[in-house]
C-alpha cells in the first residue's frame, strides 16, 4: 500500500522548528504532536522523510524487526542537502483572538488568498499563521482539543456537530448548510468549560463546552439523536494522510496531554562482532548498500524459486564482497564474512525479538567476556575486565567496565489513550499502530554512544536466599496478582520472579547513588536487566547501568572511574544503606501495593523510583524488602546480613 501524494512540501526555519534527534523518535516521534512557536505540527510518516534521513545499523536489531536498515533524522549541519523529516498538519481548527472567527485552515488560507497582496511569498500560510480579515497583524491560536481512539486515530474536535448538537437556543438543531463558527472565553476564570462558548452565526446555534470530557459522550449523544450527528471516530490518521474504518466512539483529550501518544520503541546494544571498525566500514561503502537492494529484490520477487534464491543471494554476496573489497581496501575474507553473516546465515525459526532470552543472552556473553572477540577491533565495544576479588563485595561474580558501547532505539509504533507493547494477542495489536507501511523496510532510530558498568551476581547465591527465605514468595506472589488484574496483564502475560525484583530494586539504587558520586544526572543514566534461569536457555543474572543521554553530557569516562575496585566497593554499600529507610516510613515499607496498577510494594518516590526514562520497566515491579528484609523481619532481605550485622562489609570503608 503506497501512501497518498502529500501536497507541496514547504521549507520551515530551521531554529524555529527544530527537535533533538532522540525527540524525533521519542515524544515527538512519528504520529506525535509539536507544539512550536507559531503554529502546531504532527510529525510525518518516514515514508514522507526517507530520503532526508542518515542510515545506521545494528545486524542484530534489523534481524529482529526485520528491516534492512535504520533511518536517524539528520541535522542541519549534516543534512548535506537534506530537508529534515516531514511534518504535517494538525490540528486543523484555529481562531483569531480578536475577532473570533473559528475555522478550520483551508478556510483561513482561502480567505488569505482572497484577501491578502502577498500571496506569492507564502500562499498556504505556512511561515505565518495570521488573521487575513483583522489586518495580517493577529496570530492565530491552535484548538485546544482534540478527539482520539484506542485504535491509534485522531481528529479534531467535532465542532459543527456538536454546537448544533447542544444548542442552548432553542434545543438540538440540524447542521446548517453553511456554518460560520466563532469562539469565545466568559471573563471569568472560574466557570470552567461553561465559559467556552461556540456559536455558529449561521443559524444561531449556540453551544458551551460543558460535558465536552464526559466518559462516552458521544455514544450517548449519538443514542439520544440517532442518525443526525454520527460522534463516532472518523478512522483518520493524519500524520500518513489516510482514513480507515473505525466503529469505536473517541476520546475527548486536551492537545497537550499525556494520553495523546505513547511511543513504542525497541532498543539494542551493537556488540562485538556486530561493533567492529570493519563491520562498520563495510556497512558504509557503496557496494554494501547495492548489494542489499539486489537482495532485497530477490527477496520480494514471487518469480524466482525458493531453491534458487539461496544460489542468487550466495552469488550476489560475493560479487559484492570484491567489490567493497577493492572499495575500501579490506581483505576480502573479511569482507565476505560480514555479508555472509547478514545475509547467508540460516532463518532462525524460532521467534527472535529484542525481549527474547536469546537476544539479551547475547548481549549478557558480550557484556560479561564470556564471548571473546579480537583486540583492538571492538569498534563501538570496548570492554575491560576486572578482578573480583578486588572488590570484597559478596555475592558478585563479576564487573566489567565497558569504555565505550553504542545503543540503537528504534520507534516501531505507537498507540493512544493507554501504552501498549509489541505484544501478539489480537486486542493489543488492535491499540498499536506502526509507524511505517509494511513494505517499507527501515524504521525511524536514533544511536547514543556511551559508557558503563556491568555488574554480574553468583546465581547460587540468589537460589540459596530464596531457598532459605520462602516467606519472600509471598511479596512476590502479591505483585504478581496485581499484574495480573492489571490492563498490562490482560495483554501481555508474564510472572515476575524473587530474582528479577532483587536486580531491578539493586538497580535503582545503584543508579540514585552513581548520580552522586559520578556528575550523571540520574536521567542520563540507564539500566538493562538480564534475567533468566537454565531452563530458560541460559541462566543470567546482572545489571548494565550505563550512559543514555544523546546531549552535550556524553561520555567522559566519569561512570566507569565509579566502576574501579577502590571507589566501586564504597558506592555499593552506600546504594544498600540507603534502601534501609524511606522518609515515608513506615507507610511505604508496609505497602501492599503502591504506583501504578499497584505494581510495587517498599518502593515510592522518596527510596526507589528514578525517571520512567531510564528504567525498563517505566517504575513498576521494585520492592526494597528483597534487599534490606521488611518492617517486620530484616531477616529476609538478600544484603540483610551484611547491613544489620556488618558481616561482609567489614573490609569495605566509605571513602576507600
């Protein structure tokens, strides 16, 4: 399906209407409002920006999501040419705040063009949003609201229908044949909704905003008037321009709220060998990208024979592999071992996701230098490994100081009203609306290099303390009840284990104290999680807290100096201690429930919780009772002993 032809694509300023790469991908990503200076704007579908986008990769997360590539917005200064990405507009309803008219903006550019002398230089108002009948001098203010469904449409509010609708003169009135609305605010600010009046000079129809946010309003209009109004969802997705099928009712939300847009993302570290310096220059030369778009053709012919596209793609890869060769004066079996991996390597049959036990375990071997890779060559991974009896810290098996990783996150969809994940039950795919048509073969990303810690715990360690402390099951047992009764837990099943509580709560508090010492802020830091058990197909059982921020803060070694054994020992047992108390004790170590959906038990603002940015879990599933024991036995906590009795910290001094 192509999308339609979007009309002349004009020029904005590029210091007012400019975003942060991340910003593009993330609040701001594709399908999202922006709110600049002088008018709102929802940022396009890729398939409107793709030739104004830097193609990066990531072999591992372009396998998971099948892709043949990832697209960052590129900048002003290394546009080369580029326009930036795409944005449409929306909302479309604006009025003057001088003289009230309320229309929407096809009406006010054939206004313009009927009344305004400069025409030629801006004939679709884009660079100025100025009232054609109050002088050119007035700006034009964005409506305020605007309607949403669960299935991913929007719309502007419907404002004929519903001033018509709720007349107060006279009662509900038939759409006039030719609405002129104007809007206006009461004088005083306490009345609310009730002081925002529409009026259609028209026919005199004249309606208030009251009961605009009432829960299925539109349904009951529609049922009180049945056939004259029709409030339901008019199935549009204006950020691709295009409308479908939609029998559900909307959602009355303010433009700028939270419940507008929830961006689903799907991150990766590029690991050895994927990070190489010679994985990175292949991908960069001319041959490389011919070579996937000859196999890409193969791929998607239904002429050519699935036994003889095997014989194409080997043929091709090695046409491509002297070419690039000769290109970038690598050896040749260098370069054919990359295009081999990428493109000869067998289908994985199994179901290969960014949140599989397999994907992350490969990021675990990598992190933990179970997987070796050659020196000098890690490209974006740089990797030292260190002595854990340096550290006199119990239950650790190892830490790893990583000078230098690189992160791509990539915006596969979005949903409204509620968050969703890339999850496969039928109602949940039903919430989640991708970003890109299914024949497009990129999605939008952004990449962050930095630094971090990775902290590695002896599994036989966590068996013997849940083994020694059945009680614990039972917290865990309250959480998972509550996920269950949760609206996550109805689309995306899952039981959280004693294990991942005790990582996910170290964590955080490892995190909260690293912000300290380091010169971080905490929203610049992140975590990943690995957690698994045999039977899962690997056993893992660590934490990567490392540098996420794209901004002027980069990567300037200070978390990795925190990582050696003569500070790392001091930051560890200060995180402990300070799971230990909560200025909202005893209320929050009581808890049977607190945060979202009740997901977290001794865990709120005051002890544990970060920014929902650098957490995995977006601040649920965090308990400090699994690190320092509950108000009622200390016993039971997995540091427990060493905190209440000093054994194990004895050698390890604050300041050390």
């Amino acid at each position: 399906m192509e999308l339609p032809v979007a009309t002349k694509k004009e020029p904005l300023n590029w210091v007012t209407h400019s975003v942060r790469a991340s910003q593009a991908v993330l609040q701001y990503g594709v399908g999202a409002m922006v709110d600049f200076p002088d008018q709102t704007l929802m940022t396009a579908a890729p398939e409107y920006w793709k030739e104004q986008v830097i193609q990066i990769h990531d072999e591992r997360l372009e396998r998971a999501l099948k892709v043949n590539y990832f697209g960052l917005p590129a900048g002003k200064d290394d546009s080369n040419g580029k326009e930036g990405i795409s944005y449409v507009r929306f909302p479309e309803w604006y009025f003057c705040p001088k003289c009230r008219r309320f229309q929407p903006l096809k009406e006010w550019i054939s206004a313009y063009k009927k009344r305004s002398r400069r025409t030629e230089k801006d004939p679709n108002m884009i660079k100025s949003l100025k009232c054609p009948y109050c002088g050119g001098g007035q700006e034009l203010v964005v409506a305020r609201i605007i309607t949403a469904c669960e299935c991913g449409h929007i719309d502007d509010f419907p404002w004929i229908q519903w001033v018509h609708c709720k007349n107060m003169n006279g009662g509900a009135k038939r759409v006039c044949d030719h609405p002129s609305l104007t809007f206006k605010t009461s004088a005083s600010s306490s009345e609310g909704l009730e002081g925002l009046t529409v009026t259609c000079e028209s026919c005199h129809a004249k309606a208030t905003l009251k009961g605009a946010f009432e829960k299925d309003g539109f349904q009951k209009l529609d049922e009180k008037y049945p056939g004259q109004y029709n409030f339901k969802c008019a199935g549009k997705h204006p950020w691709k321009h295009t409308k479908e099928l939609c029998s559900r009712y909307p959602k009355v939300l303010q433009r700028g709220s939270s419940s507008v847009y929830f961006p689903i993302t799907e991150s990766s570290l590029v690991i050895p060998p994927y990070s190489s310096q010679i994985t990175k220059k292949v991908e960069d030369s001319k041959g490389y990208v011919e070579c996937k778009g000859i196999i890409a053709g193969y791929r998607n012919s239904t002429a050519i024979p699935v036994e003889l596209l095997q014989k194409l793609i080997e043929d091709q890869v090695k046409r491509s592999a002297k070419d690039i060769s000769l290109e970038k004066s690598i050896d040749f079996d260098k370069v054919y071992a990359v295009l081999e991996r990428r493109w000869m390597s067998p289908e994985d049959e199994e179901e290969y996701t960014t949140t599989s036990v397999k994907y992350r375990a490969e990021e675990y071997e990598a992190l933990n230098g179970e997987v070796s890779f050659p020196t000098g060559d890690g490209g974006d991974f740089v990797r030292e490994e260190t002595t854990i009896s340096d550290y006199k810290i119990p239950c650790l098996k190892g830490i790893s100081l990583i000078h230098k990783v690189r992160e791509v996150q990539a915006l596969v969809g979005f949903s409204r009203l509620n968050p969703a994940e890339p999850v496969t039950s039928k109602e949940a795919t039903e919430r989640i609306v991708s970003v890109k048509q299914p024949e497009t073969d990129w999605y939008p990303a952004y990449e962050v290099r930095g630094e971090g810690i990775f902290i590695e715990f002896e599994s036989s360690a966590i068996m013997e303390w849940e083994k020694k402390h059945p009680e614990i099951q039972e917290r865990v047992d309250i959480l998972n009840d509550n996920y269950q009764n949760s609206f996550m837990g109805s689309i995306r099943p899952r039981t959280v284990s004693a294990k991942f509580l005790l990582l996910h709560t170290i964590s955080h508090a490892l995190i909260k104290q690293l912000s300290f010492e380091c010169g971080y802020s905490i929203a610049a830091l992140k975590e990943r999680l690995y957690c698994s058990e045999i039977e899962d197909g690997k056993q893992m059982s660590g934490i990567f807290i490392y540098t996420a921020s794209g901004d002027s803060e980069g990567t300037l070694g200070g978390l990795v100096r925190q990582g050696r054994s003569d500070t790392f020992p001091a930051v560890f047992k200060k995180a402990m201690e300070s799971a230990m108390t909560c200025s909202n004790d005893p209320v929050c170590s009581l808890s049977k429930g607190q945060g979202r959906d009740s997901l977290n038990l001794s865990a709120c603002y005051a002890c544990s919780l970060i920014p929902e940015t650098s957490c995995e879990e977006f601040n649920v599933f965090l308990d400090r009772g699994m690190i320092v024991g509950t108000y009622k036995d200390h016993s039971i906590g997995f540091y427990s002993e060493q905190l209440y009795t000093n054994t194990g910290w004895k050698k390890i001094t604050v300041g050390q």
